[in-house]
C-alpha cells in the first residue's frame, strides 16, 4: 500500500498523477480593492479633464471680450457688429480774428505806464487797440484779481474766449454800452500777458477742439 493511500482504503483507490489539490485565497476581496481603486482613478482622470476644458473656454472668451473691447472702444481698433462707433473729430470752430476785436486797456493799478505797455503788446499780436488809459473810477484800485473783461450782454462769447487766451484769470463781467468792444482792467495781479506761443496753442484749441479719447484706450 502506498504511503498516499488514505487510511481505510485498503488500497482501492490510489493518488496518481502529478497534480495535487490545493486550497487556495478567496479572490473576492482583491477584486473589490481593484474596482474601488479603477473607480477613483477614474473619477480623478475625468475631473481632471473637465478643470482643463474649463480654463480652456474661460481663457478663450476672455480673450474675446478683450479683443472686443480694444475694437470696439479704441479708434484704432475695428468695431465688433452692433458696437457704437468711436466719436468723431469735433467740427471746427469759426472764431473772430484778433484784428477784428477792439479791445480799450485801462490800467487800475498803481504802475504806471501799465496800459500802454499791454496795449502795445496787444497790438503787435493782432488785436484793435481802442482807449489807452487809467481805469474808470468804478474799477480804479478796486481789482485785486488779474483782470477784468467788460462788454456788452449783446457780445459774441467768442470774443471774450480769444482775448481771453491773451491773459490768464481774468473774470468776465457786462454793461450796458451798444458797442461791441470790450475793455481790458487790468489788476493788481497783473504782471504779464500769457507768452505768445503759450496764447496760441490755446487759440489753436479754440479754434478746433479735440474730442475726449474712448475709455479704455
């Protein structure tokens, strides 16, 4: 009787072959931890994908508005379809001439010689030079500021906005003569007439007036 032969068997039924039968581990458990673990994985990967496609969109519309916005804001830039145009340049403005406007220069300070010596100034920038002389004595010694401009309720605004660009701080004031010239006071702030280029530049705005640039460029 062979050693493999149970006890009992008396040696009926042998053991043969190579092949021996084995117990072996319950393979559920290993199951179950591999599809927990694909299913995280999973999830992981497809969260992942959808933070990228997120930022993707965003940076690609961000990118549109602000191409939009530099084309439909900015002069230079195209405007995207339904976008209100940029502002056009302002028409220009008709002013008088200085040859056309009479200005009297009556000096209500203390220096003397102050009027003669701006209205000769004032000549040589182009303007009419009337009366020359000491302010009337509403106004003599009683102009603190730089000066005053007087004329008429009746006389055109650009009048006062061209001798206006020829001395700064002056104020504006009316009367109740016919004419259409204006005086010059001159005050105790007074020291000079505004530097001739200075002077221009300012008429030259006047004259053509630029519109405010679009926001945002």
């Amino acid at each position: 009787m062979s050693m493999l032969t149970p006890p009992g068997m008396g040696g009926k039924y042998r053991v043969t072959g190579t092949a021996y039968p084995r117990l072996s581990r319950p393979r559920r458990r290993r199951r179950i931890v591999f599809t927990v673990l694909g299913a995280v994985l999973g999830l992981a990967v497809l969260a992942y994908g959808s933070l990228q496609l997120i930022h993707v969109f965003r940076g690609d519309a961000d990118a549109r508005g602000k191409r939009g916005t530099a084309a439909g804001n900015c002069p230079s830039g195209k405007p995207e379809p339904g976008a209100a145009a940029p502002a056009s340049a302002a028409p220009a403005v008709v002013l008088p001439k200085p040859g056309d406007i009479t200005v009297n220069v009556y000096n209500a300070t203390q220096r003397a010689g102050l009027a003669k010596a701006v209205g000769d100034e004032l000549k040589k920038r182009g303007f009419t030079v009337g009366q020359v002389g000491n302010a009337p004595a509403d106004f003599d010694k009683k102009v603190p500021g730089t000066g005053i401009l007087l004329g008429s309720a009746k006389t055109d605004k650009a009048v006062y906005s061209v001798l206006g660009t020829q001395i700064e701080g002056d104020t504006l004031q009316n009367d109740a003569r016919e004419g259409a010239d204006v005086d010059l006071i001159l005050g105790d702030a007074f020291t000079q007439l505004s530097p001739q280029e200075a002077a221009d530049k300012e008429l030259a705005l006047l004259a053509n007036p630029q519109p405010a640039p679009a926001a945002g460029c």
